[in-house]
C-alpha cells in the first residue's frame, strides 16, 4: 500500500442505472439473509427511538413504512401506537412475506407510491432512500402522500462516509445539506443529524437522520 493510500476516498459512484426490476430481484433473493436484512430490531436502538419521536402519537392515524424490509421498524410502530394503521411497502415480495397480519402490505416502489396524496399522518423510510435509483422521485413521493402538518423521517448513510462498505451499483448515500435541500422543496421545515445506532455512543459519521415537517 501506498503512502497516500491510507487517505484516498473512494471515488464517488457514477449516476444510478439500474432499473427497478433488477433492484426487485437481488432483494427478493437477499431477503432469505435474515442477519443482513433482519426481522427485528431492538427498541433501544436510537434509530427506533429517533422515528417514533418525530412522528409523535399515530393512534388513529397512518404511517407508512417506505422500503420497509420485513418490517422490523412496521412492527414497533404498531406495538407503540395499537390504533394506528400501519403500512408497509416494499418493492420485494418476498420481504413483505415477513410483514405480520396486523400491518398493511403494498408491493410497490417508492418511486412511485400507490397511496393517496396526503393520506399519510407519518412516513419513513430507513436504509431504503439509498436503493430508490430516482432519489428525487423517491422524496416527492415520500412527501406527497403526507398530510400537511404530518411528519417524515428517513435515516441513511453518509456521502462522506462513502466507500466504507461494500455496495450494490445502484446504491446512493447523502450529502447531509442535499437531502435537506431536497426535502425542504416539500416540506415546511426540515432538520438532519449524524446518529449512531446507540445513546452512548458518539455517531461516527456513516449515518444521518433527517426529520421534516409537511
Ligand atoms: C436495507 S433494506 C432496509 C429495510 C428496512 N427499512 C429496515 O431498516 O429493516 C432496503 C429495503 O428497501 C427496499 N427497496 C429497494 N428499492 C426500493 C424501491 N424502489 N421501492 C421500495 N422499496 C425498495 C428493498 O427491497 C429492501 O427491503
């Protein structure tokens, strides 16, 4: 290894192209990974605490749970607000297939949401944003079926960060500023923050949470 090896960034990635059916098959098939794509997560877990904050009493209301996986985040969603509609939609079927019968299913992509604009009281979307290729279609979508006054929350990963896993070629994280800037075009206030996965530990700098208000 080089001197300046140590200190070279990945370079950035080339604009997405993947279309969405090759996004819809390699998680299918990862599904089956339950370490990698679990079905649960710990409630403790800042990213959880984080999402529930923001989007504050749903009972009677309804969240949305954008790129939702099996559900880890869906199920204590449900578990904190009993009342609340839950839905989740994934362009995997096979991720839904884990989704439990007291939640919504919707077998769809984020960039373009079968839901009803403003028919949302909270939505999310963790880890997802990154795979949605059209990232900006993937945010109006996000944002337009909110309610104004509804809350929105996505956590991802860092540009800065970039280059310290491995990714899939469509893959995106992002500039903290650019996806408020984003999200602002939609939603009256908006806010970020690097976040780490536990209270006591200081985030370290691969994820951000953005929380914004339609
Ligand atoms: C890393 S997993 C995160 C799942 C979940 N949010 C969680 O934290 O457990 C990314 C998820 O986004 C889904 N996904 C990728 N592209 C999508 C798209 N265009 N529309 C909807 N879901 C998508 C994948 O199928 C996968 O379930």
């Amino acid at each position: 290894m080089g001197l300046l090896d140590r200190f070279r960034r990945r370079p950035p990635p080339e604009p997405a192209t993947a279309d969405l059916a090759t996004v819809r098959a390699y998680f299918n098939e990862a599904s089956a990974n339950e370490d990698h794509y679990p079905t649960s997560i710990d409630p403790r877990i800042l990213f959880v605490r984080r999402v529930l904050e923001h989007l504050g009493d749903l009972n009677r209301g309804v969240a949305a749970d954008i790129g939702s996986g099996k559900g880890r985040f869906a199920r204590l969603v449900k578990d904190q607000n009993p009342g609340a509609t839950v839905v989740s939609l994934d362009i995997a079927e096979t991720m839904l297939e884990r989704i439990p019968g007291d939640i919504a299913k919707v077998a769809a992509s984020m960039t373009q949401v079968p839901l009803r604009t403003g028919s949302v009281d909270g939505a999310y979307a963790v880890e997802s944003l990154e795979h949605a290729v059209d990232i900006e279609a993937a945010v109006a979508e996000l944002c337009r079926i909110v309610k104004p006054g509804g809350r929105i929350v996505v956590i991802d990963k860092n540009a800065q960060a970039w280059g310290r896993l491995e990714t899939p070629a469509w893959e995106r994280w992002f500039d903290q500023k650019d996806l408020e800037k984003l999200l602002k075009q939609h939603c009256r206030s908006v806010r970020s923050e690097p976040i780490s996965y536990w209270e006591d530990v200081a985030p370290d700098g691969l994820f951000l949470a953005w929380y914004a208000v339609k």
